[in-house]
C-alpha cells in the first residue's frame, strides 16, 4: 500500500541528471533526508553506480536511463516511477550541458544541444509530473538554473537556456499555485564538478579568487537550498530564484 504524499517521510523526489556531480548531491541530500529516489540520466555506468550508492546508504532508489529531451522517454520514465512509488512529490531538474563557444563559432547542433539539455528537458519533465503532483494537491519543483543567466561571453546558447528556465519557473509558478504546488530556481555559481576539475590549477584559482567568500561552491551547497525549496513548510515560496554563489552573482562576471 502506497503512503500518502502527505507524509514527508515517503515522499518521492525525481532528480534529473542525477548520476553525478550537483545532481547526485542533490538526489544523496534528499535521499539522506527520508525521500525516495528517481534517478534519471543517460550515462548508465554513472547511473548504476550512483543507485548502488544511495542503496547501500539506505535509500529505496529507482535508475532509469532517460533521454530528457525526448518527451516519449520522459513520459514513460515518469510512469515507471508512479508505477513503483504510486506518486511524485518533489521534481528537481537539473541536468544540463555546456557548450561554450563565440557566437560565430556556435554551429546550430551546438545552440540546440543546450537549448534541449537545459531548457526543453524541464519544460517536459514539469508537464510529465504536473498531472500526477495536481490529483494529489501538491508538489515542490526545483529547476536548476545558473548565475550565468544573466550572461557570459561565450555562453549565448547557456545563458539563454538558464534565462529560458528562470522565466519558465515563474510561468509555472503562477499557473499552479492554487493547486498546492510550489515551482522555484535555483542559479548556483562556480561548483567542484568534473567540469571545474578539469581547469588548470592557474585557472582554478583564478576563479576561487573571484567569489566573494573566497571558495568553490559544492555540490552539497547547492543540495541545501533544494531541501529549503523542496521542504513542506515551503509553501508560501513561489517564483522565485535563489543564487547559490558565494556572493559571485552582485558583481563579477560568469564563466
């Protein structure tokens, strides 16, 4: 027999992206606080490894190999968990790549590949779920925007995306509101991910020396404001975006 999604310690939380980096810390977060887990993400060695991970921490978790762009592999992952777990609580969508280039250098695979990654994949992912988090009269969605919303040079196609998602969380939020559904953003700065990892050591430290509090963020950091976002006692938060940057959004440029 399926708990009611009115007890928080049996609520179901689908994290996009969630194999690794941010969107693992997000889904362990989560896991750690009681919810269980949807993993969705295309890398299945990662996905594998991840489930294994949160299982052997204690978590009930669900992997599925997912194309988030493609409505029909949306869709039918969103039934399969409905199927598993008989309802969805939380929506965080965070999966995202970068393809960072001039604008002239951008060919139209690169600007597409972002704008579906990015952008498409939440608008599919909160449509998907909205039917099932509308007939139980409530719902928390976390869409991961980014500081570089607000521009960076060489980002037209990813400042575009996270632009396309702050809009789109506030569209949301106010189309479902009445419903007990809560649709928030969060735009993190500089985080420790592979991609980070890979800069040079100079370049690292040029960038820790460019956040106001002096460090990279982590992927914990950004797993906090989604459990502020996602909690219950959230509901008169709607809308709205939190930058999770060390202060990096009031002043400095985006990477």
């Amino acid at each position: 027999m399926n708990a009611s999604p009115h007890n928080p310690a049996a609520e179901v939380a689908i994290v996009t992206g969630g194999a690794k980096g941010i969107g693992f810390g997000i889904a362990a977060a989560l896991a750690r606080n009681g919810r269980r887990i949807a993993l969705f993400d295309l890398d299945r060695a990662a996905l594998d490894h991840a489930a294994s991970t949160l299982a052997a921490a204690g978590a009930d978790v669900i992997a599925l190999p997912v194309d988030v762009t493609n409505s029909a592999s949306v869709n039918e992952a969103v039934e399969a968990v409905v199927e598993r777990f008989g309802q969805i609580d939380v929506l965080v969508n965070n999966a995202g790549i970068v393809r960072d280039k001039r604008i002239t250098k951008m060919s139209d695979d690169d600007w597409d590949a972002v704008i579906g990654v990015n952008l498409k994949s939440q608008f599919l992912c909160c449509r998907a779920v909205l039917a099932h988090m509308s007939a139980a009269r409530y719902g928390r969605i976390v869409n991961i925007s980014s500081r570089a919303w607000l521009g960076g040079v060489g980002q037209s196609n990813y400042s575009a995306a996270k632009g396309g998602v702050v809009s789109l969380t506030r569209s949301l939020a106010l189309e479902w509101a009445s419903a007990g559904i809560t649709v928030n953003a969060i735009a993190p700065g500089i985080v420790d991910t592979p991609l980070f990892q890979a800069f040079d050591a100079d370049l690292q430290e040029r960038l820790k020396k460019s956040v106001p509090v002096q460090r990279i963020g982590t992927p914990d950091d950004i797993a906090q404001a989604v459990l502020f976002f996602a909690q219950r006692e959230a509901s008169y938060i709607t809308g709205q975006t939190l930058y999770v940057c060390g202060g990096r959004s009031l002043s400095s440029p985006s990477v």
